[in-house]
C-alpha cells in the first residue's frame, strides 16, 4: 500500500519484454531502445482503492539511456455509467 493524494493505493511493479510494449513507445524512444538493444522495461502501477489506474508507469533503460513515461490519472472524476447507442 502507498499513499498517494491523501489516500491509499496499491502499488504494482514488474518487468515486460519491449515487444509487448513497443506500440506505447513513441518514435525516438522506440528508435533508443532498439538501438541499445533493451530487452525489458519495468512497470509501476498505482491503483486506487476503487480498484481504478490512477498512475501508470514505464521505464526503458540500458547503458546510459533511460526513458519514463508516467501519466496521472488521479484527477478524473468517478466512473460514468454510459448507455450503448440504440440502433436505428
């Protein structure tokens, strides 16, 4: 458990091969990573007690090359009920 804006959340953390992350990669990150030739990015995920992704996380690193995206999440309201569209 961590803290995180006044509340509690869970922390995941773990390894994923860059193939199954290289769409989420932008180009020259993408073009880095191929070049120092990383096999594994790391994850961290923090989930709030809602059981909602409030902040995703992933480095790629090798040598002296170190990329991380993080997006923040936590200020999005509740979820929404959204009805499917009728068909018409």
């Amino acid at each position: 458990m961590s803290v995180r804006a006044g509340g509690t959340a869970h922390h995941l953390a773990g390894a994923l091969p860059v193939a199954q992350v290289h769409d989420a990669l932008g180009g020259t990150p993408r073009m880095r990573v191929a070049e120092r030739r990383i096999e594994l990015c790391t994850t961290d995920l923090l989930v709030d007690r809602e059981g909602r992704l409030a902040e995703p996380a992933l480095t790629c690193e090798g040598g002296d090359y170190r990329a991380t995206s993080r997006i923040d999440l936590s200020e999005y309201g509740p979820a929404a009920e959204i009805g499917a569209p009728s068909d018409h």
